[in-house]
C-alpha cells in the first residue's frame, strides 16, 4: 500500500503523514512545484510538470490497486475509484464506486453554473472538525488496506 497526496491545494498533509508514519506506508506527494515535506523515510516529493491533469495522469498512472489517494479532486477520485484505489476527501469524504457518479454530477452542474455566469459559493473553508473525521477515515482506510498491521516500534 501506498498513499498518493493530490498536493498541490492540500489542507491535510501533516494530518496524512502522521497516518502514514502510526503504519508505516510510503507516502507520495504530487504537485506541479516544489514544496516543503518532510525529511523522513517513506515522504517522498514528486514534482511533476506544470499543465492541466499532468499530476492527476500521475497519480492514476501510478496507482495498484488498495493504495489510497488524498485528493478533492472529484474526477481524479473517479479516475482512482476505476483503479481500485481508496479515495478520500480533504474533509474525510471516502469515495466510493457508489457515490461518485452523484459527486460528479453535482460537480458538473456547479460548473455549468459558473459557466453561465451564476454566482456560487465555493467550498467552505476547512474545519477542526473537517480535520478530525480526515484523520480518522484516512486511519480506518489504511488499517482495512494493511489487514491491521502496525509495524514494530
């Protein structure tokens, strides 16, 4: 198992890596410029180059099946549900096969909103709480994917 971070607009990396340290699976940090991680085992920096989906192409192309991927990105959740991978939201949302064709319709029509001069509001900003249940599905994906195993201390 591996995590992959859609980083470049990410909220909840250190959230993510004190996950991915409790057990032990590497962690992948893609963006299109460089940014400041952790110097420890297992945080790997990819920067990728700069354009529309280079870093979602990636992250898919990446991918095996039961790795995890951090992202608010509903396509690219949707491009990762197709390759078996866990899905989770910025605010603990895990996507699934059945959930995200509603996401991603909801998606379209905002979009088209926008595109027809419609004032609408973005996402909230993230909250404590967001945060909090993050933390805690991020938790339960990555102990379903590595059948429990913590590795020694």
């Amino acid at each position: 198992m591996r995590i992959f971070i859609d980083a470049d607009a990410c909220p909840v990396k250190e959230e993510t890596y004190k996950v991915a340290l409790r057990y032990g699976v590497p962690v992948a940090v893609v963006a299109n410029s460089r940014m400041r991680v952790p110097d420890l085992a297992g945080i790997e920096l990819v920067v990728v180059a700069q354009g529309p989906d280079v870093a979602d192409d990636w992250i898919v192309e990446s991918l095996r099946p039961g790795d995890v991927v951090v992202t608010a990105d509903i396509p690219l959740a949707a491009r990762c549900i197709d390759g078996a991978a866990f899905v989770i939201g910025t605010t603990g949302r895990v996507f699934t096969e059945d959930s995200i064709g509603g996401s991603l319709a909801t998606r379209d029509l905002m979009q088209h909103l926008r595109e027809s001069g419609v004032q609408t509001p973005g996402p909230p900003p993230i909250s404590k709480k967001d945060r909090s249940r993050f933390a805690s599905k991020l938790n339960e994906l990555v102990e379903r994917g590595s059948g429990g195993v913590r590795p020694p201390p």
